[in-house]
C-alpha cells in the first residue's frame, strides 16, 4: 500500500527537543571591527612590499652592502685569520732570512777555511822551494877519557915534582900517566897542558882543572895525546 499522507511535524510524537526555548534559536556571527576586516590586506601588501625590496636587492647588489651583524662577524674573524698568516707568514721569512744568514756564515766560513788552506799550501810550496838550510855541523861529543895517554914534564928544577904530580892524576883515575924531564925542545912560558886532537880537549880540561892549571892549548908534535909542562912549582 502506497504512503500518500504528507507526513507533518504533528505526525511525530512529542519529546524533549519539542519545546525549545523562548528567544531567537541558532548561533550567528557578530560583525567584525574594521582593523580585523583590514588587518590580512595589510599582511599582504607589507609581505609583497619586503619580497621586491628584496629581490632589488640581490639585482642590484645592494643587498652586500648592508651592515649585517653576522657580515661584520665573518669579516672580524676573516681579519683575525689574515692577521695570523701574516704574522705567521713574517715568522716563516724571519726563519728563512736566519736560515740565509747561517748558510752566508758558513759559506763565508768555508771561503775563508779554504783560503787558509790555499794560503797554507802556498806557504808549504814556498817553503819546498826554498833551498833547504845547511844546519851547523855539530860538534863530537867531549868525554873525558881516563885511559889516555898522559905524559907530566918536570921544567922546574925541583926534584920528583912530576912524579909527584902524575901521583895526583892517577889517584882520580888516570891509568896511563908518565912523569919525565925535558928533551931539549922548547918550553912554554907558563904551566901549559897541551892536546893533540879535539877528541883530548875534554879529558886535557879535566887534567887541567885537576892540576890547577889555567892554559889548556892544542899543539900538534907532542910525543903523547897529552902533555903537561910545568915551569914552576906550584
């Protein structure tokens, strides 16, 4: 069977929602001041004005030369880094400048050490070709000889003086000592012990200091090595 009443708000049965309050049902807006409805144009029209001054900026360049806080930062800290290698960049030619110095110093050094040595060399070539000193011809070595042959003449007229001192020689050692008299040849004026060779000089001083004699003369004809003449007596 086909509905064909219109169904109506009378057609339901009552309840609790069915008596609503007195006054007007329903939530509605209240009209919005001015600044509110104005506000989000604004928004707008600073936002767009900021993104074109900034686009000029970054077109124009402009834009590098505000004096941005952290631009001034970087460029401190930039300063401060150049300033380090700068100082570190000095330091590096102080060193290398010692370093200069230093091998100027034994560069110098080694000039001079060779010229020393170029001189020395010089010096030893001269002194090659310098033709070689004749050295003095060195004289025998004196020694007294107590085993020589020691003849005493007496030209004093006192008898047994020489006797008396060939007696003296040979108590200080002299082994070979003879005492005799004149032969008829010349006399000296002066007590005189007489040598034949340079070898008899030593051993003739030795004689003559034990004698106590003062004149030591070499002659050549004498019977023996040494001979003594005494013309007084002491």
């Amino acid at each position: 069977m086909a509905h064909t009443e219109k169904e109506t708000y009378g057609s339901y049965s009552t309840d609790a929602f069915d008596n609503p309050p007195s006054g007007p049902v329903g939530v509605h807006r209240g009209r919005r001041s001015l600044a509110v409805r104005v506000a989000p144009f604004v928004v707008v029209i600073v936002v767009a004005a900021l993104a074109g001054l900034l686009a000029w900026g970054i077109a124009s360049g402009e834009l590098n030369k505000v004096p941005w806080p952290w631009a001034q930062q970087s460029a401190q800290s930039a300063q401060d880094s150049k300033g380090g290698q700068d100082d570190a960049a000095a330091d590096d030619g102080d060193d290398a400048q010692a370093d200069a110095d230093d091998q100027d110093d034994a560069a110098n050094q080694g000039e001079n050490e060779g010229q020393d040595v170029g001189e020395g060399d010089a010096q030893s070539d001269d002194a090659a070709t310098q033709e070689p000193q004749t050295e003095p011809e060195t004289q025998p070595e004196q020694t007294v000889n107590y085993n020589t042959s020691v003849r005493v003449i007496n030209a004093t007229g006192v008898n047994g003086y020489a006797a008396q001192q060939s007696g003296v020689l040979q108590s200080v050692g002299y082994t070979s000592v003879i005492a005799a008299n004149p032969s008829g040849g010349a006399l000296p004026s002066v007590n005189v012990v007489w040598y034949q060779n340079e070898t008899d000089l030593a051993t003739a001083q030795n004689i003559a200091d034990t004698l106590g004699i003062a004149t030591v003369e070499q002659a050549t004809g004498i019977a023996d090595p040494i001979v003594v003449v005494y013309i007084a007596a002491r």
